[in-house]
C-alpha cells in the first residue's frame, strides 16, 4: 500500500526526520488559509497522488503571493496529472499540499529498500537528488552509495559514515545531521513494515541542514494488520476500482491492454497463460489469479470483471484442478455463466484432478459460448481464434 | 534417490490442528509421507489424524525424533513458527503459509540460517519427492516417478509442467516449490547441486518469474557447475512495469527483474529455454533424448 507525500511526512515528524512545514488541503480556500497559517512569503502547491513525476506534470507549482497560491490550487486541484509513472490515463487530483518554500543549496537521494540478495534492508544515497534513481543507476551507477544494514545489529555509526564519506559531505555538522537523519529513517523503515522509502529530493539548505522536500513510502501489505495508523492513511480514491473490487474477492487482478481476457489460478500459471497467448500470436486483456478455491461465485466475479473491459474478444478460462477437482471448477463453470451473461465466447482449459470427467461435465452442458480445450497451448489458440471471430 | 526428503523423512506439521493443515497433512499421510506428530500450543496431550500433538516444537523432536517441518500457522505466526523450529533442531522447515511479513521472513531466515536449519518457502506448495514423501498442498497423484527434478518459484506452474513431463513419459524425482515471496529459503542457486549430486536427476526444470535475480544467479551458477540438461520457463514476458502480479515479489523495477534479461542470462548460460509452459515438456524430451 502505498500513501501521500503528505501522510508520509507526517510520520516523518512523528520520528523528528526534518521536513517543510506544510499543510494538506482539499479546496482552494483550504489552500489559501494554509498558506497564510505558514506565513512567509514564498510557498509550494504540491498536488497529492500515489506517482512521481509531477513537477514535469504540472502538479507542482512555486508561488510567491496568497494570489497565486490560490491560482494555483484552482488550477491543480481537479486537475487529470499525467505522469510517467500515472499511465496515459492519469491521475485526478482531489488534495494539494501547501508547503512554505525552502533554501535549496544541493539536491540529494536517499532511500531504503530490502535488498533481496543480502535479505535485509539497503540504505541507498546519491548526490544526484532531483533524478529519478533507476536513470542514475543505469547511467553513473558509482554515484549511488548502497549500505546494507543488518537488522540484527540496527543501525550503527559505521553505516553513517559509509553514507556521508561516499557522498562526500566534509562538514562534520553536516555530517552529524545527515546520519541522524538516515538513522531515523531506518527506524521508520523497520518500525513501520515499510516496503519502500523514498527521498527525492533530500535538500542541504543554505545554513547546512538537511531537509525531506518530498517523501514516497509504499508498505508490506501482508503487515498492515499491525499498523492501523498506517492502514488509515489507505486513500480509495488512488486505488483501481476493478482491482480493488477483485481483492475483496480474494481474486488478483490487474488489467492489460490485449483482447483476450484471462482466468486462471495461481500468479505463475496466470502469467504463463498471457505468455502463452503471447506466443500463439494473440493478446492478454488483464491478469486473473482466481486463487486456489475457483468456486462458482469466485468465476462469476471473475467473468462480471473481465467483462467491464470493452475489448475483451474472448476469454481463456485455464485452470490446473490439484485439491480441487476439475468436475467441481466445471459445474463452477457452468453456473458462473448461468449468474453472469458472458456474451463473449469462453475457452475452458481443465486439467489436473478429474480432468475428462470436467470436460464430459462441460461437453453434455452444450453451452453454445463453451468451448473445451485439451491443454495450455490449444487453449490459448483456440481463445486467439475465437477473439479473431473464427469458428471452432 | 531424491533431493531433501524420502521415504524415511519424519516429519512433524505446526499448527497441526488448524482446518487447512488437518486437510492437507490428511493428504501428506495418505501418500505415503511420514508425519509422526504436530504441534498446536495447548493441545499437548491429544491426539489428531492419529498423531501425538504437542504444546511445542522441542517436545515434539524429543519425542518422536522428526527432523523436519511442515509449518501451517497463520502469517502472524510464521516468523515465530520458524525460529522455534530452527531453536528445536529440525534440520528442513517447509513453509506453506502466505502472507507472512517480509520483516518477520528476514528475522527468521537469518536465524534459521545461524542455526543450520534449511528453509523452503514461505508461500509456497511445498516439496514432493515422488511417491515416497509429499510435504505440501501440491496434488500427489501428478507426480510419477522418474529423472526429472524441478525448482519453481509458482505452485499451479509446478503442477503444469510435472504434468507435461509426466505425459511425455518421464517422471520427476523431487519438485521443490520454492515461492515467490521476496525473502525466500532454498533457491535455485542451492538446489540446482543437489539435482546434479542425485544420481537418479537427469535432467532439470526451472520455473522462474520476473522480479529480483535468484535466475540471473542461477544462469552463472549453473554454467559453472551443472552438467546435466537444464529446461527453464520464465513467467511474465507480456507483465508490465511497475504492476504486482499477483506474488509479493513478482514486480518489474525500473529495468531489473524483466523476463527478457533471465531468458538472456539462461540461454546464454546453456539452458534451454521456453517461452510458453506449454512447450516444458516438450523441451524436456528433447534434452533427454539427446
């Protein structure tokens, strides 16, 4: 799950990492009576979604009078950001943050991430703040100092210096601020399951400090059972509504830009089953991992999504039955057609556990929009005939 | 011969008495594996599908001597579960619950590793050695006996391709589903020595995904090491950027973890390489009839 710019700064503050001081502000009136609580006379309408890139975007805007603050929030608030990381459809803008400006002098990256090999946490700095951090690692990766911080030993003063040598900040005032700062930043990434934190940019001011001038964090979905103050944070709005739908479905969804919608259970088969379409020459509408259970309600949902996707030509239904017998997933079948009126016409793949019984089950239901596969691949290109429109 | 587990495994299952657990122990049982006990705190003392339960993991390996663990709990438990049964002395812990914390994973696996103990999973079917020792939810009855190993990091791509190379009259040793969460126990990198020390593995499947690098390291240890034919599948060619599919640790980002990059890798490193499931036993066919 991933949270606002400003949410994250909130906890930021909980944990004393130094940051703008800034208010959120859902109307422009809010904005405008932000914007003179901070006082000053330079300020930053900073629009709220779940993506980066939106200074490029237009979601960013630097205002030197309430005049032009309000200006702005009219301008951003409501607004469709489309961003590199939005997708072409965009992002609507419903919060801004007004943030009082900052005396930037350098730009700096700093993040943590689990390092997957190491298994455990990495500290990533760069002097390059301002990049996006994958261009710097393809184009200068010397310029990222990486320092891997086992948990069982936390954070230790060697791990700073590691960070402040190689980013060469000779102050030792500077330096003491910056450890501090990526100490407490791996508190919050241990503290709170955090799954990725982002600084980018991480500010040194005028008079040496060191500053979050924006914030990204995404957390461990699988601990938000022990975080309800982050689970609050979750915003609905940045969610995809069809996605969303099908995880309280205990389906997972994601939707593609190809004609043949897909069912299947289990991630691995689920890709391997767009791969395949792939392959043979057609493709994937979406992502459907119906998990292990595939009952009738669970392939009704499935169907009732695939279909809001105007598109979708065909639909590969691809199940490998193991605990759960392919006769029963075929009357599941079946009856999800009878709740849900699929007007496309459906490839039906069963194999594993009673396999010819299902297709015998599917066969004598004579459905006119069934059609019976034997296994993966003439699946796959009986669905890549039938989006075509050709007969069986 | 096998891999990890045989006839012989005694096996203890934690979180024994819950319903996922009783139904697929019910099942490890009936194929032939031997689970000799489980553990369920507070339950100590009674008796479930016919096994002593104990109230811990130490208890158990006292009395009935098991040496490995098949562990069921809810993902809050999983960490604890773990560490208690590396503390206990089991040699292999077989992790089938999903969801487990990442930061829980990362504690465990650390400490399991201190203590000698081998891990598999989290989130995953589990290990077959066929027709001596089912530890998992995978289907029993796919996996005929012969001289392919399989590695795969998704449960129902196991299934397929076990299938395949079942139907084009091969059989499997062991298949190890290793997981797709982002901290995982025994990978590719240390399963692939023990198929090439089993004498009975003649050739390998691996089935990977995009996300992280266990297949990159694979591909430069197996043209290092392995001499036997090796068979991959790597799923996700046609998954966007940025988009979860599905496993935790099943993401592309920025420009590591593609498909396109491990098949490069794989190929490069001498494997054969498919890109449907489809063509797994196929190829598996071919690199043994060669």
């Amino acid at each position: 799950m991933n949270i606002h710019e400003y949410q994250a700064k909130q906890i930021f503050k909980e944990y004393g990492v130094p940051t703008p001081r800034g208010i959120v502000a859902n109307s422009v009136q809010e904005a405008v009576n932000a914007a003179k609580e901070l006082g000053g006379n330079i300020w930053v309408v900073k629009a709220q979604i779940h993506a980066g890139g939106r200074g490029l975007g237009g979601g960013v805007k630097l205002a030197k009078s309430i005049e032009e603050v309000e200006k702005y929030a009219d301008e951003i608030l409501g607004m469709t950001l489309v961003t590199h990381q939005t997708g072409p459809e965009g992002k609507v803008v419903h919060k801004v943050y007004i943030e009082e400006g900052a005396d930037i002098k350098d730009e700096f990256y700093l993040g943590v991430v689990l390092d997957r090999a190491k298994e455990m946490p990495v500290i990533m700095a760069s002097t390059e703040g301002g990049m996006e951090i994958e261009k710097v690692a393809e184009e200068t990766p010397e310029k990222i100092v990486k320092v891997a911080v086992d948990p069982a030993i936390g954070f230790q003063g060697f791990h700073g210096r590691e960070l402040v040598f190689g980013l060469g900040i000779t102050d030792k005032a500077e330096q003491r601020k910056f450890i501090e700062f990526a100490q407490k930043l791996f508190t919050i990434y241990m503290d709170k399951d955090v799954e990725l934190i982002e600084i980018n940019p991480l500010i040194r001011t005028g008079s040496g400090d060191f500053l979050a001038l924006d914030a990204k964090m995404g957390f461990d979905d699988s601990a938000l059972y022990r975080h309800p103050d982050i689970e609050a944070m979750r915003d609905i709005s940045e969610e995809d509504p069809d996605e969303r739908e099908a995880a309280e479905h205990g389906l997972s969804y994601v939707s593609l830009d190809g004609e043949i919608g897909c069912m299947v259970n289990g991630a691995g088969l689920a890709m391997g089953t767009m791969d395949t379409i792939n392959y043979v020459g057609g493709t994937p509408a979406n992502f459907l991992d119906v998990g292990g259970k595939a009952t009738a309600e669970t392939v009704a949902k499935g169907f009732e999504i695939i279909l809001r996707n105007p598109k979708v030509k065909s639909i590969f239904v691809n199940i490998f039955g193991g605990i759960v017998r392919c006769d029963r997933i075929a009357n599941g079948i079946l009856e999800a057609t009878k709740m849900v009126d699929v007007k496309v016409p459906v490839v039906v793949r069963l194999d594993g556990t009673n396999a010819p019984e299902a297709a015998e089950i599917l066969k004598n239901a004579n459905i006119q929009n069934v059609i019976s596969a034997t296994d993966l691949l003439d699946g796959a290109k009986k669905a890549v005939a039938a989006a075509k429109g050709e007969n069986q | 011969m096998s891999i990890l587990v045989n006839k012989d495994t005694k096996v203890i299952v934690q979180g024994f008495t819950g319903k996922e657990a009783t139904f697929h122990s019910e099942q490890c049982i009936a194929y032939g594996t031997q689970i000799v006990g489980g553990v369920t705190p507070n339950k100590g003392g009674q008796t479930h599908l016919g096994k002593p339960v104990f109230n811990t993991v130490k208890a158990a390996v006292e009395a009935t001597g098991a040496t490995v663990s098949m562990i069921f709990v809810p993902p809050a438990f999983v960490g604890d579960a773990v560490m208690e049964a590396a503390d206990a002395g089991i040699e292999l812990a077989v992790i089938i619950t999903e969801g487990a914390p990442v930061k829980d994973m990362m504690y465990a696996k650390a400490y399991a590793t201190k203590k000698g103990m081998k891990t598999i999973g989290p989130n995953c079917p589990g290990i077959i050695t066929a027709e001596e020792c089912k530890l998992g939810i995978m289907p029993g009855q796919i996996f005929k006996k012969g001289n392919v190993g399989l590695i795969s990091k998704s449960g129902t791509l196991t299934y397929e391709g076990a299938n395949q190379v079942v139907k084009e009259g091969f059989g499997i040793t062991t298949a190890v589903g290793i997981g797709g969460d982002p901290i995982i126990g025994l990978s590719y990198k240390q399963l692939l020595p023990m198929f090439e020390n089993d004498p009975e593995t003649e050739a390998i499947v691996m089935i990977g995904e995009i996300g992280g690098d266990l297949e990159i390291q694979a591909a430069k240890f197996i043209k290092e090491n392995i001499t036997k034919p090796v068979v991959a599948f790597i799923a996700g060619q046609t998954a966007p950027k940025g988009k979860r599919m599905g496993h935790a640790g099943a993401i592309v980002s920025g420009s590591a973890g593609t498909a396109a990059e491990k098949m490069a890798a794989l190929e490069a490193a001498g494997v054969k390489v498919v890109k449907s499931p489809a063509e797994i036993g196929k190829a598996v066919k071919e690199v043994l009839s060669k």
